[in-house]
C-alpha cells in the first residue's frame, strides 16, 4: 500500500503565491507523483478561530474548493474533502486535548503572533488550534504531511501526542513527518524580511490577481539601493526573494536565474517575473472562472469526497474508542 498523505488549507480568503509555492503546488505535484494516497481538505474548523462574518463562510468555502481544482488537484485521484463534513475530526481533537500538555500549546509562535494581531478575540480554539491539526492527520494514519514551514512547530506537537496515545492507550499511531517545498517562505513584497501573508495584502501576489495587478505590486517590490543582479538572501533579501519566485516557477535554481539576468536591471529583472507569473497563473484563472459558474459540480465533488473520508475517519475513530475504554 502506498503511504497515506494529508493536508489542508483554511479558507480565509484568496490564496497567495506564497499559499501555491509552499503548499498548493506541492499538493499537485505530489498527487501527479503516484507516490502517495493523497487526501487534502479545507480547513473550514481551523478557519472559525479568526474572526469572520458567517455570511462569507461557504463562499470563502467554495472559492478555496474552486482554487483546488483549478490548481489541478483531482477527485479522481485524490481525496479532496470539507472538514466539517467529517465530525470525527472534532470528536478526536477532543480526546487528543485531554492528553495535550498546555505548556506545550503555549510555546506555539502562531498562537502567539495570532494572539497579537486578533487581539479581541483570543479565543480557546485558537489556543488548542494545534491539536486539532493532530486530529486531521492522525484520523487518516498520515506518515507525510507537505506544509510551509510555519506549520512545522505544530506537526511537532502531532509527533508529541502520538508518542503520549501509544504510551497511554497501546500503540495506535506513527509519528507523521513534515514535507517542505523549495520555497517554504516566500516573503512579502513590501517587507521582504517578514513572510508574505494576507494580512498585508499589499506584500501579497493573489493567485487570482490580473496581469495589471502583478505588475504593479512586483514593480513597487521592495529591494535595495544596489544595481547589480546577484542571489545574497542574507545581504539582499527583497531581490533573493524575487529570485525565488522565478525559481520556482521555471525550476531553474534561483543563481542560475541570477546569472541569467546578470547585467540587466531591477526594472528588467521585474518585468521578466511579471510576464512570468501573469501567464503561469492565466490558466489558473480560466478555469477557476469556469469552476465557480457552476458551485453545484464543486459541491458534489466535496460531499462524495467527504464521505470517502468519513468512511476511514470513523474506521479510525472506532478503534479509538475502543483503546480509551470508551466503547467495548
Ligand atoms: P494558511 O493560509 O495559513 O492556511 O496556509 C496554507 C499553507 O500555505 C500552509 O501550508 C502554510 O505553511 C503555507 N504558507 C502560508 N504563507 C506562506 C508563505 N509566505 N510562504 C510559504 N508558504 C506559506
Ligand atoms: N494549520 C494549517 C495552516 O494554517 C492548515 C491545516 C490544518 C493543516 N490541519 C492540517 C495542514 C493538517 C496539514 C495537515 O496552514
């Protein structure tokens, strides 16, 4: 059997190309590997712990299952599901909170830097955020999760909690490994020692965004006073970081795409990156237009998914209740 793969993305808005480079393009090509049994979900429950207007909810639901498509992730061959559609996911995060230390949550940097920018609103589900990711991948006996590698402190906690059911309830589970993409950070363009997030969406290129507002925003991308083109990420982020990019969508390594622009401008440099990203992501766009016509082929596609993933969830949550004494 191949090895089970899992992974997410909550649906709190448009995705970045920090989104695509550190996960969604690695969902795909991990899917077109053949290697793995691939399950990939939207993470509908992790998404409730920032604040959000429920009016937006399915929407933002429906454009990320949308987003997924048309990046190339298939029902054919892939698991592609809604979390909430699949309960079991909260009723094992609940057994995995009562074996959870809160010391351990309260060393989480996410939960941190969340705390202080939704200041209003810190609420328990943020603060357990990272037990519930443990219930996702373990519900599916995942060995390989793909994620940026701001959700490494996290799939740590997972390995923790394994180690703490198998002592304390017999062995059940294997400790699951992280898998990071080249560019598991891409950083924002208007600060380029802070990681692109759409919390500054003006350091953000949208996967959605037309070729005018590529332009715009690679353009005004903050570099330094420097005029030649060389890769120095620790001297010269903003530029190493525009290298980045390009490198990983051309698969060329980001010196070698230095060297290709050697002696050319920042201008040039810029407008290359431009033209790049506008026709990779043109395609993209197309058919995430056609896919939102129609949201009731989306939905069918989730809900069949969503019960191919109950059917295992619950497989694994009966034998949970078995080992904690809850069921006979
Ligand atoms: P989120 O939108 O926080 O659910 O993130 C979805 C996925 O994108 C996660 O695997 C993150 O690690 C990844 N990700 C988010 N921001 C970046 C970034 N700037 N660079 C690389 N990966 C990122
Ligand atoms: N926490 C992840 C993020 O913010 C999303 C996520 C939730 C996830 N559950 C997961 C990723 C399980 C991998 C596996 O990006």
């Amino acid at each position: 059997m191949k090895p089970v793969l899992v992974s997410g993305i909550q649906p709190t808005g448009k995705l970045h190309i920090g989104n695509y480079l550190g996960a969604l393009k690695n969902f795909v090509d991990l899917q077109d590997s053949g290697e793995y049994r691939c399950h990939f979900f939207i993470a509908d429950l992790h998404s409730m712990t920032e604040p959000f207007d429920p009016k937006d909810k399915r929407l933002q639901v429906l454009e990320l299952c949308a987003d997924y498509l048309a990046a190339g992730l298939d029902p054919a061959q892939s698991v592609l599901f809604v979390q909430s559609e699949v309960p079991a996911h909260s009723e094992f995060a609940w057994i995995l909170n009562t074996i959870t230390p809160v010391g351990e949550l309260q060393r989480m940097t996410q939960f941190k830097d969340k705390s202080l920018r939704q200041e209003e609103h810190i609420n328990a589900g943020l603060f357990t955020y990272p037990v519930l990711m443990a219930a996702d991948i373990l519900l599916y006996d995942a060995r390989t999760v793909p994620v940026g590698d701001d959700q490494l402190q996290h799939l740590e906690l997972t390995r923790t909690l394994v180690r703490k059911f198998n002592a304390k309830f017999g062995n059940t589970f294997v400790e699951p490994k992280g898998l990071l993409t080249r560019t598991p950070r891409v950083m924002s363009l208007k600060d380029p020692l802070k990681k692109m997030s759409k919390s500054q969406p003006d350091g953000c290129i949208f996967l959605d965004d037309e070729p005018e507002a590529i332009k715009a925003k690679v353009s005004r991308a903050v570099t330094d006073s420097e005029t030649t083109i060389a890769y120095d990420p620790d001297r010269r982020p903003g530029l190493a970081n525009l290298l980045e990019i390009y490198s990983a969508l051309t698969h060329l390594e980001p010196k070698a795409v230095a060297a290709e622009f050697a002696g050319e401008s920042y201008a040039e440099l810029k407008r290359a990156l431009t033209s790049l990203v506008a026709e990779h992501f043109a395609g993209f766009r197309a058919k995430k237009k056609e896919l939102l016509a129609s949201p009731d082929t989306i939905a069918k596609i989730f809900a069949a998914g969503s019960k191919t993933a109950a059917a295992t969830a619950n497989a694994t949550m009966a034998e949970i209740k078995r080992k904690t004494g809850l069921s006979g």
